[in-house]
C-alpha cells in the first residue's frame, strides 16, 4: 500500500529530484521543472507550487539556505535538500517504482460509457482517436530517436514507457475497430437496435447489471 506522506503531492517528488543537484530558489526551481518536461511526468498544478514549498519546508525535507536579491526583484530564498528530503526522494522512488495503485485513465472513463453512443458513431470516433494515437506515436518515436543521441537512456526510461502505453493502446483499439467494422463484436445488434428503437434488450440490460456488479 502507497505510503501517508507529510507531503503527498507528487510535485514535492519534482522538487526534490531537482534539489538533489544542488540549492536553488523556487523560480530557478519551476524553470528547471519546465525545462525537464517534468509536467508530462506527472500531474503538476503550478498554483500550488509554492504551497507545496512551504509545506516541505515545514516538514524539513527542504531547507532555506540563503536570500538573495536580483536587481529590483524581489527577495528570493534559496532552499537546500535535507537528510529527510533526501530519504523521502528514494523512498518514494522506491513505491512509485515497485507498488502498482489504481489509476483511472479519461479513456476508460469513455469506454465506461460506450454504450451510450450509436455503434457507428463510436467506431468513427475510435478511428479519430487512433490517427491522432498514430501520430503522437510517430512523433514520440522521432522525439525519443533524437534524444537517444545527446542523453543518457537511464534519463529517458519514461518516455519509453510512454511511447510503448500509447503503441498498446493503439493496438488495442485497432483490434476493436475491426470487429465493429466487421459487425462481428458480440452484442452489436442489439447495442444498435437499442439506439434506434430506444429500448435495451432484456438480455443485454441483465449482462450490464452483471457486469456492474463484478467491478
């Protein structure tokens, strides 16, 4: 089981996978966030980001170090990684690496609720998601084969995973395309005689509710 964090947002992790390097203040802190795409890693809501910093402060897994001040800019704090912020960042590498937790993606929410589409409209939709999926893979894989050449492939683990999730996905849907195209998918009669009738067949209504009952 995911552990009770004194600070559980997931930004913390970013901010302590930076400090790591060495002190910096929280704007130089956000930029090098940014510039490591760390906020397609990862859910990162930047409003909460100095929230988040005094939190950690508070808790001691991050420590002010100095203030400094740039020209007419405000004064600027400069926070170093503690011991604590130290053993948090490896052990909650260490969770997030070998414990799998529920994750709810927006497209099983879709799938979900299938059913309340017309069978053709789902197959024309799932054929606009899989040419957009064939194109991010496209570009993924172009985007990974030119990184491969300056950086490290230890640094680039996560978009590997990424690119292999999206290549599942559009496969997955591939294969569910073809069954609707070729009517062969189990239920699609009486799926589309649901929406042009208006009424669910009994057999259909009663494996919905098993279904239901199952997850």
């Amino acid at each position: 089981m995911p552990k009770q964090r004194k600070v559980g947002n997931l930004l913390a992790l970013a901010v302590l996978s930076v400090l790591v390097r060495r002190p910096m203040h929280p704007y130089e802190i956000a930029t090098t966030l940014r510039s490591w795409g760390k906020d397609q890693d990862m859910d990162i809501k930047w409003g909460s980001f100095y929230t988040v910093i005094r939190n950690m402060d508070r808790h001691g897994l991050i420590a002010p170090v100095e203030s400094i001040r740039e020209g007419r800019r405000p004064e600027r704090t400069v926070y170093r990684i503690t011991d604590s912020g130290r053993a948090e960042l490896v052990d909650w590498a260490r969770e997030l690496v070998s414990i799998p937790t529920p994750e709810h993606p927006r497209f099983r929410a879709g799938l979900s609720v299938l059913a309340t589409l017309h069978p053709d409209e789902a197959t024309a939709l799932l054929r606009q998601r899989l040419e957009l999926l064939e194109e991010g893979i496209r570009a993924g894989r172009d985007a990974l084969a030119e990184h491969q050449r300056q950086i490290p492939r230890l640094f680039l683990v996560e978009s590997e995973y990424d690119l292999t999730i999206r290549e599942a996905e559009a496969a997955w849907v591939r294969a569910l395309l073809a069954e609707l195209t070729a009517g062969t998918y189990p239920g699609i009669d009486e799926w589309r005689a649901f929406h042009e009738t208006g009424e669910l067949p009994a057999d259909l209504s009663d494996a919905a509710e098993r279904s239901r009952s199952t997850q």
